[in-house]
C-alpha cells in the first residue's frame, strides 16, 4: 500500500482527487483560492494605511491561512514518509529542449542550478526566484485569483472572470517559457 | 450568510475584497489544516509542483498536468452542480453561496494580471498553492518565492488605484 502511494500519482487519480477540495472546502464553509493567503499576511504582518490591507484578517482569512499551513505540512508528509524513490519523470522531449536552452541539473522538483542558494546568488536564479515570485504575487491579486481560485473553482463555477484569468495564465506562462527563459538560462 | 463588507470603502471595493468574510460557518480549524494537508499530499505526489512538469506542460510535450486540471475542473464542476441543486449545507448548517467573479466592464484585471502570473508561474515553476507545497518538501529557496511573492502582493494593493480594472 505504502508502495503505491510512494509512486508518483497518475494524472487520473491526482486530478479528480485535486477536484475534491473544492467541495470539501465549500462544505467546511470555506472557498478553494490558495493566493488569498498573500494579502492575508500581508494585513497581518505589514503596518499599512492602505484599505487593501485594513480588515480583520483574522475572521476572514484565519481558515485559509490554516489550510496554507495544511499545505506545508502536507509537501511535509509527501516528501518524507510519502517520499519517491525516483526523480519526476519527464518526457524526453523536454529534458532536450531544457538542455539545449542551457539547463544542466535535473531530477529533485526543481532544477538545483537555479533553485538553490547558489543559484539565487546568480542572474538567471534571482530572476526567476525574486522577479518570478514578485510576478506570482502581484499579478495574483490583480487577476483576483490563481490556478485554485480561478482555472479550478472559478471554471468549475462557470465564470467567465475566470477564464478569461486562465488564458492570461497561460499566454503568461508561454511567453516566460518559450522568450524569457532562453534568454535566462 | 455573510458579514457585510463593511471595511470596504465602496461597493466596487467590495467586488475585490476577500471572497469569504469569515467561513460561513463552524468547521474548526483543524479541518481546514486537514484538507490543507490532503492538498498537499496531492499536489506533490501527482507532481504538480514539479518545475519540469510545469515545463512539460508549457511545451506541450506531456499530457499530464492538462489530464490534471481537466479531471480536477470535471470533479469540481459537478460537485458545485450537485450542491447548487441539492442547496447543500455547510457542516455548520449555513447554506453554500459562491460569489460570483465580476467581469467588470473589459475585464482588464483578469487578462492583464493573468498574464502576469503566468510569467511569474512559468520562471518559478509553482503557482501559490505548489509554492507552500514545495517549501513543505524542503525546498527551502521556496521561502524566497513567497517571501517575494508578498511583495508583488503588497505591490499590487499600494499601485491598485492607479492599474485599470
């Protein structure tokens, strides 16, 4: 049993098994929307004027910000007592293209030459670390909602909002994939 | 039922606030930690907060994560019909409403802010949700991501007045 939930999932069980929380979080009396938890600490931590940040984060976001805290112990459990035997496998397709762009470590959940303290300390790494962690939350709150809270609960809802957001998501992520990171790595 | 959202300058404000003003009702703390966890578990074993799988998808080189997201919109999907027209009740006995995304006038925040997370989800290869995952994993780089991330946040609510929406 440990077994086979040390594997990787397939994309059919992870998929509709991710599906779940929605309803689970809507029976708890909560909403599945992950990026909200950035503007909840910053109302907690950072001393604003500004009315984006002045409500009671406590009895707004108190739940969710316990469901983040779920989620890193969650990556806990999953990546030690759940942990993988093998690295990801990816298709070979994509480990050419990544080499060929100038990637050179694989295996781990990200690449050690970029993600790492090392690589944070060089160009390309806190580019996409810092600037790309900067993009994540700025553009996060703009569109009101990330891939939980708009590609998941918002399409499940049928919100137009929301897809209009996930083809933003992935203009985005095509430009950053197929112009920015050549140029990077 | 909900709180009002009387912390909001206006009601255009409102439309940005929080969606939930408090959970609807009395799941105690530890469930959400619960189903946070459960998400975490999901998230990296189905390997969602793989940087490469996130790679492999931009490529389109890899079914995975679009079975993923399209199995997980399916799942979703049905179980919002299925609570809509059953009027199914929270734990705490409250009735479910989800408020609905407003698409405003061009919808300017959701492609141009969209467009932007998706450059940022691209170069770090996690998207909010993966991000906590992956700190969870022992990457602790990750912690700079979100740390950096809570700037774009505050960004965002300090240049608000001023981006088109």
């Amino acid at each position: 049993m440990l077994e086979l939930l040390s594997g990787p999932w397939p994309w059919y069980v992870a998929g509709p098994l991710l599906g779940l929380i929605v309803p689970l979080l809507l029976w708890a009396g909560g909403e599945f929307g992950v990026s909200e938890n950035l503007r909840h600490i910053c109302a907690a931590c950072l001393p604003t004027r500004n009315d984006f940040f002045r409500y009671d984060w406590k009895t707004r976001g108190l739940w969710n910000l316990t469901f983040a805290l779920g989620v890193v112990l969650g990556g806990v459990v999953a990546g030690t007592a759940l942990a993988s035997p093998d690295p990801v496998l990816i298709s070979d397709a994509t480990t050419a293209d990544l080499a060929a762009v100038g990637l050179t470590t694989f295996g781990g959940l990200a690449p050690t030459q970029i993600f790492s303290w090392e690589g944070l300390a060089t160009v390309p790494g806190f580019v996409m670390i810092v600037g790309g962690g900067f993009l994540v939350g700025f553009g996060t709150r703009y569109a009101g909602g990330c891939t939980s809270g708009h590609a998941i609960s918002g399409l499940a809802n049928l919100q137009p909002a929301s897809l209009l957001a996930v083809l933003g998501f992935f203009a985005g992520g095509l430009l950053s994939t197929w112009f920015i990171l050549p140029l990077l790595l | 039922m909900r709180h009002d959202e009387a912390t909001q300058p206006s009601a255009r404000e409102a439309s940005t606030g929080p969606t939930r003003a408090r959970p609807l009702s009395g799941a105690g703390l530890g469930v959400y930690l619960a189903i946070g966890m459960y998400f975490g578990i999901v998230a990296t074993k189905g390997e969602m907060v793989s940087w490469f799988r996130i790679q492999e998808m931009f490529r389109f080189q890899s079914f995975h994560m679009y079975g993923i997201i399209a199995a997980a919109v399916a799942v979703a999907m049905a179980s919002v019909a299925l609570i809509k027209s059953r009027r199914l009740r929270t734990v705490g006995g409250d009735a479910i409403v989800i408020p609905p995304k407003e698409l405003g006038e061009r919808g300017y925040r959701y492609w141009i802010g969209g467009t932007l997370f998706g450059l940022g989800w691209a170069l770090t290869g996690a998207c909010p949700g993966p991000i906590f995952a992956l700190i969870g994993n022992g990457v602790p780089v990750y912690g700079v991501v979100l740390l950096s991330a809570l700037l774009g946040t505050w960004s965002y609510g300090t240049l608000r007045p001023r981006l088109p929406h």
